[in-house]
C-alpha cells in the first residue's frame, strides 16, 4: 500500500494528480438521480461536482 500510495505523489508538476475522490460514485449517484445529500460532508465524494448546475 505505501508503494501505491507514494507514486501518486511523485513529482506532481509532471503528472496530473486529482486526489483520492470518488469520481465513480458521484456518477453513479448523478446518472441514477440517487440522493446524495448525506454524502455531502464526506471529504472523498465530489459532492459540488455533482451538483455544479444546480447552484
């Protein structure tokens, strides 16, 4: 696991690097209109993503 997580911090300038979010989910979550408004506080739910054209 310290391998895994050590190369997504290597040198960041030259690769792209957009955190450890659930991009999955907010899809799944926005495709099948699933309310999401619990997950809003969880820090790895890209929960404003989501719901950019609501707002």
């Amino acid at each position: 696991m310290k391998e895994f997580h050590n190369t997504s911090i290597v040198n960041i300038r030259s690769q792209i690097f957009s955190g450890y979010w659930s991009f999955e989910g907010g899809a799944i979550a926005k495709i099948l209109n699933l309310d999401d408004s619990t997950l809003g506080d969880t820090p790895y739910y890209p929960y404003d993503m989501v719901h950019y054209r609501e707002k």
